[in-house]
C-alpha cells in the first residue's frame, strides 16, 4: 500500500512537470523566455516546451496595433490662450525585445511624450491657426514621436487631434462670427434669388408685353381689313342702290307732280328728327302742287279752287311707275339714315353730270333739267331760294311744322295720303 502512494505520488509530479513545460502563444502574440534571470529566446504564436522551473515566459507582448487615447490636456497657444485638446495615437510593436527591455512601460513613456510635443507645437501657433492647421499638427506631432519611440521597438503611425476647444469667451465670439457669416452668406444667397427672379420676371413681362402688343397689333389689322372691306361692301351696295334708284327715277320720266309726291313723302321723316321742326319750303313748289292737286281730282278741271291748276289727266303715272315708287321705299327703309345721305351726294352728282350747266345756273324751273332725279331738283331749287333770299335780304318761306300737322296736299286727298293703287 505504501508503495502504491508511491508511485502515485510520481506520476502526479511527472504530470504537473509536464503540463508546466507546455506553453501555448496566441496568434499575433510574441513570448519572451527567460532561463534563469537572463533573456534567453522568442516565443512565436503556437505550442512551446520550456524547462519549469529554469525557463520562464516573461512578456507576451501583442504585435497588434494599438489605440490609445489620452485625456483631454490644457495646452498654451502662442497669443496667450487657453485650449484643450483631445488626442489620440496609433502604434505598433515592432522589436518585442526593446519594447520589453528598453522602456519600463512604453504606454507611459508614449503618452507622456505626446503631452510635451503636443505643447512645444501648438504654443508655436496662434488660435486661429491652431483651429485650422490640424493636419500640420498631426504630421509635426507623428513625427517627432515616431522618431523618439524607434529606439523602444514601437513605430507610431498616426496621430490625431480629436478636438480642440477654446476658452468659453472665446469660442461664444467665434459662434458668434460664424454665425454673422453664416447670416451673410444667405442673405447674399437671397439677394442673388431675388435679382435672378427680378430678371426673370421683367424677362417674362418684356415677352409677354411683345406678344401683347403682336397679337393688339394683328388685331388691329385685321380690324382694319374687316372695316375696308365692309366698307368696300357697303359702298357697293349703296353703288347699287343709287343705280336703281337713278335708272328707275329715268324710267319713270319725272314731272312736277313726282317731284311733289317726293317732297311729301319726305316729310314724315324729317318730322321725326329732333332738330328738323322748322322746314324752308321752296316757292318753285306751288306749281308742283297744284299739279299734284290735280292728279287728285279735288277740284274740277279748269277751276282755280286752292290756288291749284287741274293737271291733265294723262300726266298720272303708268302703272309700272308704282312698282318704282315701292322699290324706292322698300330702299330707302333699308338704307336709313346712313344711306339716305349718300344716296342724296350720288343723285346731286349725277343730276350735274347730266346738266353740267346746273351749277353755274342755281334758279331753274324744274322742268329745264330733263332726267334729273325730283328730290334733287327740290334740294337744288331749295338752296337756290335760299341764297338768293339772303342776298336780298328776306329770309325764306319758313314753315314750323308740328309732329301732328296736316300735308298741305291732304286738302286735295281728303286728309288722306294717295295710296299706291291711285
């Protein structure tokens, strides 16, 4: 039994000498082995046996790239101001040996020297600067650590500034410039809104204001074409109406009874007017109404009764003569007022075309202008009358006429107009 314990003694000290003497390193890892007090080997990542008790890993330093940062630290600038910055570095083993031997703790001696190169370099720049210039700082600060840290087996790859920060006075005056420049900045931007918006709009209304006037001016010619040619139509038309009633006043071969009828006919129209209620009547037209008195059969033949002479009875009218007296009419109420005028020029030019004689001779019987039209021999005599009373010095025969006075000529008719059919 005793000698059982024995063995099982052995075999436990031969197994925990065993297990001491197996070391395992992780990968990205380097293990420094010391025998006896004294740097002996390197351990790379994998499984190592080492003599227990003799041999001991000492360091298991990560190869990895670190990250350190550091607190944020009060740095001078060179116009006198506090700032606080906030660093960070990245490094890297490259020589475990001198990492492990040369430094006591190269995380210490790391920050530490960041600290003081970090003061040497912003108290060399002024605020502005030092707010502006953070990648010089990085390349000046990278440097200079990475050429003081070679000799510790750590090379330094960057370095950066994560923030600095100015005194409150100082940075409420910055918040404030920026924000007068950020004020600037848009209304600049509002104002060259504005002005693009102006030209564009005064652009639109100058092409608006051109198509305007285009399209006024299009109308306006069009307005006047369409005026000509109603015009040139109208003008025909009134041609026309001329050309009948002159041809059919020939036809009918006037005589002084027609040239009373005419006159009695026309006044219902003057009547009708506001300003003609004082009519000039001729003298001339007492013979044409005796002889219209006499068509009419008021008085025997040969009698003198009214002042009237009887008219041979074949001085009445044919019966095609009536059908020239309704056309007459049937014009005339057509035309109305705007062609009552023209037709009267068209007739007063065409009764001196016929007698060219007629304008030097102003008092002429009616019956001395052959084919002239009646209602231009009653202008004609009536004007003559005029001009010659007023050269003498009597005024005309002037008639003030009522809306409702009686035609002379109804004496003889009964105070009837004669109808077509007589």
């Amino acid at each position: 039994m005793p000698q059982f314990i024995v063995v099982l003694v052995i075999i436990a000290l031969l197994v925990a000498f065993l297990a001491s003497s197996i070391k395992i390193i992780h990968q990205q890892k380097i293990g420094l082995v010391e025998r006896l007090g004294k740097f002996n080997r390197r351990l790379t990542p994998g499984p190592h046996l080492v003599i227990p008790i003799i041999d001991r890993v000492q360091y298991n330093l990560d190869m990895r790239e670190q990250v350190v940062p550091f607190p944020p630290q009060g740095v001078i600038t060179e116009d006198n101001l506090m700032v606080n910055i906030d660093s960070v570095i990245y490094f890297q083993i490259v020589d475990p040996e001198r990492a492990a031997y040369e430094a006591q703790s190269y995380k210490t001696a790391i920050e530490q020297l960041t600290m003081t190169t970090l003061r040497n370099i912003i108290g060399g720049m002024d605020m502005e600067a030092a707010l502006t210039s953070r990648e010089e700082i990085n390349q000046k600060l990278r440097s200079v650590l990475d050429e003081a840290t070679g000799k510790w087996g750590i090379k330094v790859n960057r370095v950066e500034l994560r923030a600095i920060e100015p005194p409150p006075t100082i940075r409420d005056a910055m918040e404030k410039g920026a924000r007068a420049e950020r004020d600037k900045r848009a209304a600049i931007l509002l104002a060259e809104g504005q002005r693009q918006s102006q030209i564009l709009s005064a652009g639109g209304d100058r092409e608006s204001a051109i198509l305007r006037a285009q399209g006024d001016r299009e109308a306006a010619v069009l307005r006047a074409q369409a005026d000509r040619q109603a015009q040139m139509l109208r003008a025909e038309g009134e041609a026309q109406a001329i050309t009948t009633v002159f041809n059919a006043i020939h036809a009918g071969q006037p005589d002084q009874g027609l040239l009373a009828y005419q006159y009695m006919q026309m006044l219902p129209t003057l009547a009708r007017g506001d300003s003609n209620k004082v009519w000039v009547v001729p003298s001339e037209l007492n013979d044409a109404l005796k002889g219209l008195g006499s068509m009419a059969g008021g008085a025997p033949q040969g009698s003198d009764e009214g002042g009237f002479s009887v008219a041979d009875p074949s001085r009445f009218t044919a019966p095609e003569k009536v059908d020239v007296f309704a056309e007459i009419e049937a014009q005339k109420a057509e035309e109305k007022e705007a062609s009552e005028a023209t037709v009267q020029q068209a007739i007063q030019e065409a009764a001196k075309l016929e007698n060219p004689g007629l304008s030097g001779k102003r008092h002429k019987e009616p019956s001395q202008v052959p084919g002239a039209s009646a209602l231009a021999q009653v202008e004609a005599q009536s004007e003559s009358t005029a001009a010659d009373q007023g050269r003498q010095g009597v005024p005309g025969d002037q008639v003030d006429q009522p809306a409702n006075t009686q035609y002379v000529g109804d004496q003889h008719f009964g105070g009837q107009r004669p109808s077509q059919d007589q």
